[in-house]
C-alpha cells in the first residue's frame, strides 16, 4: 500500500468540520467532529499558510523553501510529509486528487 502522505493530489482543509484561526501569529485548528484542536508552533503554521496558497506537496515544499532555506529542499519535503500526514490522520485535511 502506498504511503498516504507521498500520494500526489492537494492537501485542503476539512472544510465540512474543521475551522481555523490565526492569532498572534499561530493557527488554532477545531476539529469539530472529532472536537479535538490543535495549536500549530511557527512552524506548523508556515506549513499550514502554504498548504492554502499551493496545495500541492512540491509547490508547498518551493514555497517554504524561501523562508526555511538552511533547512534544505529534503529535509522540507520529510517535515513536511510528516506534517501533513499527522493533520491526514487527524482528520484535519483532507486528499483531493
């Protein structure tokens, strides 16, 4: 079975059930089906920032490349996969192919 998190398609947010909100900086996740929330570091919330503007992995990964550019293009790829497979599982996003 392939790995979720490598499969191609966007990653967009569970529109029906989750919201979100940035405050001071940080995005707060409601998930209000599972009611569970979650409140993203800088990190996680670049990550989620471009999960909205590029939706796609490699475009996602491109764009944070220009802001976390010591880290390098792998190692952003691996983060990020990571990411998003996490907020997958927690039924935060969602796959669209």
């Amino acid at each position: 079975m392939k790995d979720e998190r490598k499969r191609p398609g966007r990653f967009l947010p569970d529109a029906g059930y989750v919201s979100w909100r940035e405050i001071d900086g940080q995005v707060i996740l409601l998930n209000k089906k599972e009611r569970v929330f979650y409140e993203l570091n800088h990190t996680g919330t670049a990550f989620w920032n471009a999960m909205l503007a590029h939706e796609y992995l490699d475009k996602i990964v491109a764009a944070l490349a220009e802001d976390f550019a010591s880290a390098g293009q792998d190692v952003l790829r691996c983060d990020a996969e990571e990411f998003f497979g996490h907020l997958l599982k927690s039924k935060f996003i969602r796959r669209v192919l």
